[in-house]
C-alpha cells in the first residue's frame, strides 16, 4: 500500500497505488439548495447512455431524496455503517477550518474504505465495501419525498416545521453521478486493472474489453456508481460524456461543454469543470475559475462524505434547512461555514451563482463587472445590499461564453407574437 | 440417479434440468444458477473459477457466448452442489414427487416475493393429473450460502405445498367469499394464513425440523390476529400448533368465525360473552388493542390501517373525538382516516365560518 496525499482529509492515507494527478480533474458543483428533483438530469443520463437491453436497472445519474431515499437502497447507511465497525472509537475529525489547502476542513483521523484492513473479507480484498442485492437496485427512486418528523411522532408533522435555521420536518434532494474521484475505490479493487483514470481530465472510465465481470468494482465504490450489466457480464459507469469534455460531441462546436445531466438541469443546480492541479493533488491556484472559487474561496461547496477518503470530485452546496448534525454527517465539517456563508453571500458569490447552468460551454474564467446597487434592506436582522452586478464567462481559449447580470432581464413580449390568437 | 440435461425454460433459453426421481425434475433459472454461483465462487473463494470463466469472454458471438456462460455457471452450479438443498427439502416430501412433474426454482426479485407455489395448467386430453401440476420456487440466489437457513425455510414452503397436494387436507384455491367486502376476505386470508403458517410449523417442530422457538414466535403472531380470543388463546393456539390431522375446511372454518368455533368445544368455561364480538360504538368498557381488520370504532368501517398509538395524538383531536364520541378512550383505537378528518377539523370550521349563509346548516 503507498501513502498518498489527500487534501479533503487533511492528511495522508494509504491506497493501493502510488498517487498520479492528471492536468486538469473533471469537478463538479451541485447546489442542493436548488435542486427540485425534476430528474432531468436522470433522464438525460438514461436517454444517452443507459437505454439498451440489460441496463434497466442502470442509473448512472440518479436523484434520491435524503435522508431514506437512496440507489442503491441505503448505499450510504450500509457503507456508514461499515465504516464504524472499522472505527470503533468513532470517526472523527479533528482541527480547525483553515485556507490551508492541504487540509481545508482540518484532519479526519478515522479509518477511510481504504485503511480498515481488519475489516477486509477477504483478507486480500483492498476496500471496504459490500455487494448490493439485485432488490436494492431495483426502486432508484424509492422513499420519493419523504420527509422526517419529531423523533417518535407518528403521522404528524411539527407545527413549525418548516421554519429556518432548521427544519423540523425536513428532507431534501440528493442529485448523484459518479465522482471521478481522485483515488477511485472503483479503480483500487479492480482484480485486472480495467478500470483507469485519464491523464488530460481524470475521468475515471472502464475498459469494456478488460473487464471479466468481477463486480469488485461495484463492491468497492462506495457511492455505487459503478454498477453491473447482466447481459454482458461487464460493469458499467458515468463516462463523465467525455466526447462533450472533449468537445467533439457534435453539439459541442469543438468546444468543451458539460455533460447531458449537467445541460439538462431545470433548477439551474449544477456547474462542471476543469479544475488545474497542483503536483501534489491540491487544486492549483485559479482565482476566477467558478469551481474553485466556490470550494476554496467562498467554501460553500463541500465533498460528498470526504471521509470515506476517496477524495471526491463532486461538491455540493449543502441544504439550509437540514439539521446540521446530518450535514456533518455528509460533507463534513465545512458544512456551517458553507451555510452561513451562502446565506449571507458577498457580492462576488452572488453573481458567481448567476453562471449556473446561462450556458452549456464549460466555463474557465469570469469576470465581474461591478454595477448599481439595486436593493437595501434587513435580512434576519442583517443589513443587505444587492447590486446589479455583471459577471463574464470565459471558455478554454479565452473566449467569451456569456455574460449575465444578477438581476434577470425582464423581457417583454410584444403585443402580437408567435401563437397570438 | 442425478443426470443434467437441458430444456428449455421459461423467458430464457437454456435451464439445467436436474432428475433424481422418476418422472420429476428440477428445472434451475440460468440467471439465479449464474448469480448463486458468482456469489458461492466470492464466498468459498473458489480457485481456478475465474481463469475458466474469462476464457469465455474472447467468445465473438454475442448468442455462443450467453450460451456458453450458461452451460459454464451450470456446471458449477452442480459441482458446488448449490442445488443440493433444495432437492433435499423436495425428496422429503413423497407426495410432490409422486403428483406433480416439476420444480422451477427462480430467481425471487425481493425478499418477500420468496416462497413455494403450486402451479397447475388447464386440463387437456391424454395429460395426466400430475402432468399438469408443477411447483415455483423462488429465492434471493444468496440464499443457498446458508444451507441450515435455507433447509428451514424451504421444509416450510414444500410443507404448504404437500399439503396442498393432499387429498386429505382437501385445498381450495379461494378462500369463501366475506359478505362484508374485501376488507373482510383480506381479514379472512391473513387469519388463514396464520392458522396454516401455524400448522405447519407445528408439524416440522415435531420432526425436529424446526426449532423449538417457532412456536413462541406463531404464538405471539396467533395472538395478535386472534385477540378476541382472549383467556382461552393459548388453548386455540394449540388446538392448531399441536394438531396432527387439519384440514383446509378447519382452517376456514375458524378463520370465518373464530367465535362459533370456539363455542363448539365442550369446555365449560366457553360461552359467547367470552367471545363476544365488540361493538364498539356503545360500549365504554377497556379493551385490547384493534387489530388489522377489525372495525374503526369511530366511523365503522373494517381496516387494516390504525393509528399505531390514538395515545399520542394532540389533545386538541383527542378532545374533539371525545365531544362526537363520549365514550370512546384512546385504548379503543382510531383508523387512521378518522384521525386525519378530525386533525382537519379545524380547518373545516375556520372554513365554515367564511362560507355564504345559506350554505351552513
């Protein structure tokens, strides 16, 4: 086993190969606060790449509702789970919060899906992870919109339940693909290394003419994106829709552009990219790439379960209303700084969260122009002042993808348009 | 003698076809042999499996190698002897080899689609009763990792089935009609269903098939479907557990009316106010629980959906069935639309209160 940095950690973990950076790594930002579970994205994904024979059950983009739902069932409870068998004296994070970038979140001193070795069965298995039955893939969209109440109240809701800072009744919407993570469990378990990640943007894909149907990479991924196709006995996962990154998807025009489930998305939840890496595994400074300004500048987006330690490369901007001991739970402990943070957002972040989703072109640069202030007021006892600021999007050649401002232009339609009775 | 051929198998192509006995057979769904034997392979870490199998996938063509897989896990199948238990529980049971013609073991898409079915085609010229008759097992492949569980689970299904096979147990398809509607004929399918589950337990404790145990857990389920019995449960109890001869009249006979059943035997103690059934609309009394099936004591009607605990509802619905029902206390239970018309009530009123005049009455 060779030890290997990871920043999302604040430490270094073993993992079963030496640690290799690609250029750039394919990253994504999803806004929970966003999401209306459409499924859009789902259908986007499934219309593209899993609609043939023997991929029924395949959803490499999926939206559940959290905290039961799951695809999967109970993906993240049954891997939990596991993990504090392996850490007894419970996982834990220790530290502070810092602009440190080799440990942003401070240190997860617990044992990650890699370093439970004891755990292991059998001894020579390389993750901690656990098969699914072909029952819990069968409902990807089980538990659909149901909520949690007061603990040991039946068939009542809480009168004041959907009050902020937390509510009381919650639940909310979990949109998933895979993570390309930076050390793939997929990748790690993989018995005849078919399962690689690409050099130029960290995709993590699977050899369809080497693999032999092991199924160890779908035990091992502890997302459960990589998933197992009956007819051919070959796994499957997200392929990132690598000829639209690359831009030779006839829709991109030779430019990069973001995959079918981030294009489709109605509630404007999810921004993808290309983030530059340092030589260490850290994301090189870049300023005004929106990705990066938005997990380590304005740190409102946060790793799905970092402490599983396969350094994710999807970030979320966590739910306001959701207890934050859940939150935690799920992207760790930047979740309250996250929070506070995008609820009482600075100028830039306000209009760095107008680039979601104006175009389909993946965006490398912005720019802000500053504008008028347009409102002043009191929010939950805070002075706001909003203004209309312009803000740029540049694409991989320096170009200009778009440019948007943070109040909506109003169109008005004319008197006689296209369906005038 | 065990020979393994091929037939042809439902929505599939191939199926291994296992023969021990004269005339029967077992028929195994390819795709619960393959899944049973990757997951046997993983547990048992099986040597020289995974080079056999690779060699497989350089096969071009897509149908030579699906088939090829199939006869591969096929033979596995057999030299694992995954198969072995589910003979095992069949060749116990004399009557389903001698009455029917087959067994198709499949793959069970959830936990609780697992179990034994009979399964008989229409009667044609010159096919004997037998012929016609063949039995469905279904079960989640993991399953045969755990032999001793899986022994146990299937002796109980196959029981169902022997018996159902049985001229002295004298089975019927359906379940009388209930005059008071499907409320009522699901009431009387989940009673039978109890009284045979019971049975047949009894039974397979006294072969020293099944644990001891059993018969505290079919107690505690006889208990909750039959409340109304009272004092006198455990005795009806083992009137079912204990039983050696029990036909299916028996059992519908006491699933219909547990009541008049009862009264028939000759103990004393018996009588009808023991057994009475509730009306629970005039009577203030304390009672046990409402179980699935019975009558909301509010609105009438047969349920199986209560509130789990009326006890913990807001005081304010609790006062407010309480003014339409004086006598009612929360012990008595509450069906669950009830609770949420009464939840609304104050809606309903607020809203009254804004309606035109003439249309408050």
């Amino acid at each position: 086993m060779a030890r290997v940095p990871n920043w999302q950690l604040g430490r270094e973990m073993t993992y079963p190969y030496e640690a290799a950076f690609p250029e750039r790594q394919f990253a994504f930002v999803f806004n929970i606060n966003r999401c209306i579970a459409c499924q859009s994205c789902t259908m986007a994904c499934k219309s593209t790449w899993t609609f043939s024979k023997g991929q029924e059950h395949m959803w490499w983009a999926n939206v559940e509702t959290k905290p039961y739902g799951g695809y999967p069932m109970f993906w993240d409870m049954k891997i939990l789970e596991l993990l504090e068998q392996a850490n007894p004296e419970g996982p834990s994070w220790s530290g502070k919060l810092s602009d440190d970038r080799q440990g942003p979140y401070g240190q997860f001193d617990g044992r990650t899906i890699f370093e439970a070795e004891r755990m292991l069965t059998p001894d020579s298995a390389r993750v901690l992870g656990y098969l699914p039955t072909d029952e819990e893939w069968n409902s990807p969209n089980i538990y659909e919109d149901n909520p949690v109440g007061e603990r040991g109240k039946f068939f009542e809701w809480h009168k004041t339940g959907e009050q902020l800072p937390v509510h009381k009744t919650w639940f909310f919407y979990l949109a998933r693909i895979c993570n390309h993570c930076t050390y793939p469990a997929c990748l790690a378990a993989c018995p005849r290394k078919a399962i690689y990640k690409r050099p130029e943007d960290g995709i993590v894909l699977i050899d369809q003419q080497e693999c032999r149907g092991y199924r160890k990479c779908v035990e091992a991924c502890p997302y459960k994106k990589s998933m197992y196709r009956g007819n051919t006995r070959i796994s499957e996962k997200c392929v990132a829709c690598y000829p639209r990154i690359e831009g030779r998807d006839p829709e991109s025009q030779g430019k990069p552009t973001e995959t079918r489930c981030m294009a489709a998305c109605i509630g404007q939840i999810r921004m993808q990219g290309l983030v530059k890496l340092n030589r260490d595994g850290t994301w090189a400074e870049d300023r005004y790439n929106p990705l990066y300004y938005l997990v380590h500048v304005a740190k409102v987006a946060l790793p799905l379960y970092p402490q599983f330690g396969t350094a994710p490369n999807g970030y979320y901007i966590p739910p306001r209303w959701v207890p934050r001991d859940y939150l935690r739970q799920m992207f760790g402990p930047g979740v309250d700084q996250a929070i506070e943070r995008y609820e009482n957002p600075d100028r830039e972040l306000v209009a760095v969260l107008q680039l979601f989703r104006r175009s389909k072109f993946i965006i490398y640069r912005y720019e802000m122009k500053e504008g008028p202030k347009v409102y002043e007021g009191t929010l939950r006892g805070r002075r706001v002042s909003l203004y209309n600021d312009t803000v740029i999007a540049y694409g991989k050649d320096g170009e200009e993808l778009f440019r948007t401002t943070v109040e909506e232009p109003i169109h008005v339609r004319p008197a006689i348009h296209a369906n005038s009775i | 003698m065990n020979t393994a051929t091929r037939s042809t198998f439902p929505n599939s192509k191939f199926a291994i076809r296992n023969s021990k006995s004269d005339g029967f057979c077992v028929e195994w769904d390819p795709r619960f042999v393959e899944e049973a034997v990757l997951r046997a392979v993983e547990a048992r870490r099986v040597q020289g499996f995974r080079g056999e199998r690779n060699r497989l996938y350089e096969i071009q063509d897509p149908e030579e190698r699906d088939a090829a897989f199939r006869e591969f896990h096929a033979v596995w199948f057999e030299r694992l002897n995954l198969g072995g238990v589910i003979w095992r529980a069949l060749q116990e049971q004399p009557l389903i080899l001698a009455n029917t013609r087959a067994c198709i073991v499949a793959q069970a898409r959830a936990s609780r689609d697992e179990g034994a079915e009979l399964f008989v085609s229409p009667a044609g010229e010159g096919v004997g009763e037998a012929d016609r008759r063949s039995v469905g097992i279904r079960l989640g492949p993991q399953r045969l990792l755990d032999a001793d569980h899986l022994l146990t689970f299937l002796r109980h299904e196959v029981l169902h089935i022997a018996d159902m096979l049985d001229p002295t147990f004298g089975y019927e398809p359906r379940l009388p009609r209930a005059e008071l509607g499907p409320a009522h004929e699901r009431l009387l399918q989940d009673r039978y269903r109890v009284l045979w589950d019971t049975s047949i337990d009894g039974r397979l404790v006294r072969r020293n098939w099944a644990p001891p145990s059993v018969r505290d857990r079919h107690f505690h389920e006889f208990t909750k479907t039959f409340p109304m019995l009272g004092e006198r449960l455990e005795e009806a109890f083992s009137h079912f557990f204990d039983a050696t001869t029990l036909t299916h009249a028996d059992l519908v006979s006491f699933a219909s009316n547990p009541l008049a059943f009862l009264t028939s035997f000759s103990d004393p103690h018996f009588s009808n106010s023991t057994f009475e059934i509730r009306n629970s609309k005039s009577s203030a009394d304390p009672r046990p629980p409402l179980h699935a099936g019975e009558r909301c004591p509010l609105c009438g009607f047969p349920t199986h959906a209560f509130v789990p605990n009326p006890n913990r509802l807001p005081s304010e619905i609790l006062a407010r069935i309480r003014a339409d029902f004086p006598a009612w206390t929360p012990s008595r239970g509450v069906c669950l639309q009830c609770a949420d018309l009464y939840r609304s009530s104050p809606r309903s009123d607020a809203g009254a209160a804004f309606a035109p005049a003439d249309s408050k009455r």
